[in-house]
C-alpha cells in the first residue's frame, strides 16, 4: 500500500522557517522523482519544488528560500522554507512520480502551512 506522509506543517510569522517531511512508503522511493506541490485557497495547485538522484528544480517565486532534499535510505524527501512570506500560506503536498515503465503519480495528504502575523 503506498503512503506519503507529511509533516511539518504550522503557522509560522513572516520570515520564520519550517521544513516539511514526506515519509513514503510501498513503492521503490529512489526510482521516483518527488515533488512538493502547494495549493493556496482558490489558487490552482502549484509545483513547488521537484528532486530526482540527480537534480533539483525549484519555482521561481520560492527560488532563494526553498530548498528540496531527500534521503533515500529513510524515503523521505525534505522541503526547508525560509524567509516564509505571507503568499507563501497553502497546503503542501508531496508527490512521488515515475514515468518508466508507465507513468504513475502518488499524492500524500497535505499539510497545511501558514504565514500570519
């Protein structure tokens, strides 16, 4: 059974930090690119920040603050937030996604981050 787990989430005040975790499980997480995605209320949801083994692709409206890592020997993939900004309240998603040999895409629950003072 596959699971993504987040954690991490809060209120936080303009220019605080949190970083999210994304426990998976039930799937060969390295052959997985992994993805944090946001959604902000009446907002599509957005692709954050990507990780493979070998790259990291991060948005330009979260570039310079956010920071995606992962570590496969926990499946666990990182999202580090600094200098958060009040744009910055959604819920964050994780998402695991391989194209080879068909394409899947898994989602976790979301968590929900705010910015407010």
């Amino acid at each position: 059974q596959v699971q993504l787990v987040e954690s991490g989430g809060g209120l936080v005040q303009p220019g605080g930090s949190l970083r999210l975790s994304c426990a998976a499980s039930g799937f060969t997480f390295r052959n997985y690119a992994m993805r944090w995605y946001r959604q902000a209320p009446g907002k599509e949801r957005e692709l954050v920040a990507g990780i493979t083994n070998s790259n990291t692709t991060i948005a330009d409206s979260v570039k310079g603050r956010f920071t995606i890592s992962r570590d496969n020997a926990k499946n666990t993939v990182y999202l580090q937030m600094n200098n958060l900004k009040i744009e910055d309240t959604a819920v964050y998603y994780c998402s695991a996604f391989t194209s080879f040999p068909i394409k899947r895409q898994y989602w976790g629950q979301g968590t929900q981050v705010t910015v407010s003072s």
